[in-house]
C-alpha cells in the first residue's frame, strides 16, 4: 500500500514525493541506531543493540521500498524521465552493495561476523554500511540534473557530502580497528572502547545525510504541487 495521498496526480510530484519519504524514513532508521551504537560496546550492550537495530531496519526497508517506487514514477514524468536510468542504476548498485558488505565481513572478522548475524548487528558494522551509503550518496547526485532550484541541488549536496563524511569516519575506524585498535586495547582501554563507540555511531550519524537530503526534496515536492495548483486555476 503506498503512503501516495489520492490528490497528487502529477508525475514530478510523485516521484518527488516517494523520494522524500524514501530519504526520511532513512534518516529517521540512522536516527534509531545512535542508542544501539553508544552501548553496543558495553557489557550486555550486544543485546539493547540487537533490540535498536530491529525498528531500525524496518524504518530502512521501507525506506527501500519508496526508494523504488520514487524511481519507478520518474519514467512517468517527462521532465525527468532523463535521470531514471542513472538512479536505477545506483539504486540497484547500492542494494548490491549490502550483499557485498556482508561477504567482506565474513571474511575480515569471521569470529566477529557470526555474533553479526546472530544478534542482527550488521547496521552497526561499516563494513557492511558503508558500501551502502557511498552509492546512496551517488544516487543524491544523480538526481542534481532534474532539480529546478538551486537551494535544493545544495541541500542535497550537503546531504550527499555528509554520508560521505559518516562514511569516511566509520571505515576510517573500522581500518584502525583491524590493524591496531585491537591491539591497543591492553595499552588504553578509555581510548579504545571510546574509538570503537564511534565507529558504531558512525551508522546513526548518516542521519544526518539524509534528512539534509529529505529537506531538500521536501522543498523542491512542495514547489512541484504549487506549481501544479498555479496551472490548473
């Protein structure tokens, strides 16, 4: 069932419209994380993480699913039409990506990747993220060529540069962490648990991304429906 109001007919508004929903229901998943992210190091943090991460992933899977239907409506709207191949594209990539993330951490932290699974933690892992959100951040760029307002192209650059940014940390760290966090821990254990808890909140932090991204299509949805309400009187 679609969250599609009955009234919004044209075909930029649609699309539009899912897309601001897609990016909001991301942010708000990224959102729910931090908590999970600050324990998940602490004691039986493993299982308040497992507990964030379930409404977490519901919020990102149907983000997902307003992704696609975002992408589906622009074939519909001929101003736009032009960027449906390039979004696809990155969309597709990016939910290839996860699968990809998955088997990476298999193999780097196969001790790690069963307790992963198990307790359903992998949003916190940037190796299994990070992929994800570097090819959400391209699919923010593609939709550049079909945006009517500067402010907009910026909110959504931002956005995009901001996932990039959460990225770089989390992977940063998630490096540090195989060749020497690990290590460190018997020289400062404050400094490494403190190390490590970034490196989860890093996931929650693309909040911050996609609502920059969310707040920039809201805007351009908005001036779609006036624009549409302009030319009907």
């Amino acid at each position: 069932m679609s969250i599609l109001p009955p009234a919004i007919t044209a075909p930029r508004s649609r699309w539009l419209f899912h897309l601001f929903w897609a990016l909001g229901l991301l942010a708000v998943g990224s959102l729910v994380l931090i908590p999970g992210g600050i324990v998940l190091n602490q004691g039986f943090g493993y299982l308040l993480g497992s507990f964030v991460a379930l409404p977490a992933m519901a919020f990102h899977g149907l983000g997902w699913i307003e992704l696609g239907r975002a992408i589906r409506a622009i074939r519909n709207d001929p101003s736009s039409s032009r960027a449906h191949g390039s979004m696809a594209l990155a969309a597709w990539a990016s939910l290839g990506s996860l699968f990809v993330g998955l088997l990476a951490s298999a193999v780097l932290l196969p001790v790690n990747f069963v307790l992963v699974i198990a307790f359903g933690l992998f949003p916190y892992y940037p190796s299994v993220w990070g992929p994800v959100v570097t090819l959400h951040a391209v699919f923010l760029r593609t939709t550049f060529p079909v945006l009517s307002m500067p402010r907009v192209t910026h909110a959504v650059a931002l956005g995009s540069f901001g996932l990039l940014a959460a990225v770089a940390i989390g992977i940063g760290l998630f490096t540090a962490f195989l060749i020497w966090l690990e290590p460190m821990r018997a020289l400062d254990v404050a400094l490494y648990e403190a190390l490590v808890s970034i490196m989860y909140v890093s996931s929650g932090c693309t909040f911050i991304g996609y609502g920059l991204a969310a707040i920039g299509i809201g805007v351009e949805y908005k001036a779609s429906i006036c624009s549409t309400a302009s030319g009907t009187r």
